[in-house]
C-alpha cells in the first residue's frame, strides 16, 4: 500500500486535533482534541515502522509509549478540570482569565502594586 | 488497489469523519462517542499496518480507559447532555484557518518526501506481543523503566490535585 495512505489520514486527523483545542470552549473537548492529535502521531510512528522494517521496532514502541504518556496526561488533566470546576463551577475555558495577559490601564492597582 | 488499501482508505474515511463529528457536535457526551469511532478504526488501520499489539493496547487503553475518564469528567463535572450552541467560541474563524493550514502543510511535506513510496509488509515485519515485548525489555527497557516512574508520579499528581481539602470537623 502507498505510504501516503496512513500519513494523510494522520494528517487530517492532527488539523483537526489543532482546530479543536484552538476552537472549542469546554475543556474536555479540548483534552479530546489533544487525545487526536496524540493519535495522529502514533498513526505516524506504526506506517513508518513498517516502512522502514525496523528490526528494534522503534516506531511501535514509541507508540506504546506515547500511548501511556497519553494516558497519564488524561489523567492529571482530567484532574485539573474537576479542580477547576469545583473552584469556578464552570469549565467554559473562554471565561478562565485569571492568568491573562492583562492591559494595566484595564485593572487599576493598589499601593502595593497589586491588580485588583 | 488491493483489499488492504480499500481497507485501509475506509478506515481512514470513518476515522476523519467522527473526528470532523467530534470537532462540530453540539452534544458533549456524543463528542466522547465519535472520539470512540475515531480511536477503534485507529486501531483497525494499526492492525493493517501489522502493529498487532499496537492495536490492542489501543483498544484496552483508549477505548477502555481515556474515553471512560472523559466521560466520567463530563458526568462529574455535570455537562448536559442536550445540545449546546456554545460550545466553539469567537476563535472558530482562526482554528478553522491554522487547523487547515497544518493539514496542508504536513500533506505536501509527505507527498513531496514519500509519494511513491511503498509499504511492503512481510513476515519478519508482524508487530506480535512477543516480538514487541522482546524488542520493549530488551533495547528499550530504560525508558520502558522512565515511563513507568512517570505514570507513578502522574497517578500521585493526579490524587494530590482532586483531593478535598480538608476542613475540621465541625465547621461543615
């Protein structure tokens, strides 16, 4: 089969992983838009492992690995969303500003140089 | 086109069209179903491309655990499960632009690097647990070792973080 088969379903797949976590608000579809683009990679790694006939298997081994780093990423994710919800009661992400870049005209400060 | 490249190329049309569902649903929890599709027609394209065992950790730990946890989040985190219209926000424009852009990219770099190229999988090629297994706890063992100090630091991060905080007794 022509190696472009798998790359090009890979590379659709990663485009629209990206749009995902750059588009979406909710934060676990952005987590599932990271889980795509992750997947796109692995799709990567296995067609040229079996391109190249690697004798150490490195393409699916590091897919292996990807696969857990995936899973332990998921998780402490996940864990932060729960946090944030408790904290905030919404995960809308669009809304989650605490860490913006603000303009300090926008947010006067206090004498001790703190935005309020 | 043989039997293989049909497969292959069906497989390829299910997997980017759920994630097309996954990024355009108005239904979270139907978003996390698409996500199933995407991943097992994955693992259908890993088994023709003779990544046995690939596949079927993809289907134990994807299927079975990740999207598990994300439904889960999405139950606790009490999403609803009606449509909702605002779940792209402003940016829509923007991701459409550099998602597109990306794709582009990465398809003209692999027509221009690999487009004749061919995969001719023979026997010595069959990603089987004992082959992979070998190969893992033989070349590959430090960082089999590394990542699983990862997961443990991964599992602890993850209890410290969704614990409670405590409050005394009394002051519920």
């Amino acid at each position: 089969m022509p190696v472009l088969l798998p790359l090009v379903v890979s590379s659709l797949l990663f485009g629209i992983g990206v749009y995902i976590v750059l588009a979406r608000r909710h934060a676990v579809l952005v987590l599932m838009g990271v889980e795509l683009m992750l997947n796109a990679v692995n799709l990567n790694l296995v067609a040229f492992d079996a391109y190249w006939h690697d004798v150490l298997d490195s393409g699916q081994v590091l897919a292996l690995y990807v696969i857990a780093i995936a899973a332990a990423e998921i998780g402490l994710g996940l864990a932060i969303v729960l946090l944030v919800y408790r904290s905030h009661r919404h995960i809308d992400l669009d809304q989650l500003r605490e860490l913006a870049d603000r303009d300090d005209a926008d947010y006067p400060r206090d004498s001790s140089g703190v935005a309020s | 086109m043989n039997g293989v490249e049909v497969l292959v190329v069906g497989l390829g049309v299910v997997a980017v069209g759920s994630a097309l569902l996954v990024a355009t649903s108005s239904h979270l929890v139907h978003c996390a179903l698409w996500l199933v599709v995407t991943l097992g027609s994955l693992a259908g394209i890993y088994l023709l491309l003779a990544a046995e065992f690939v596949a079927w950790v993809q289907v134990l730990i994807y299927l079975g655990a990740v999207v598990v946890l994300l439904l889960f989040a999405l139950m606790l985190t009490r999403a609803p499960t009606g449509p909702l219209d605002d779940l792209t926000g402003p940016s829509r424009v923007v991701g459409v632009v550099v998602g597109a852009a990306t794709a582009a990219v990465l398809v003209t770099t692999f027509a221009l690097g690999f487009g004749d190229a061919r995969i001719d999988i023979g026997p010595g090629d069959i990603g089987s647990a004992g082959a992979v297994g070998a190969t893992l706890f033989g070349s590959w063992v430090l960082a089999f070792e590394v990542l699983s100090v990862v997961l443990l630091a991964a599992l602890i991060g993850a209890i410290v973080i969704s614990r409670r905080p405590e409050t005394p007794v009394g002051e519920r």
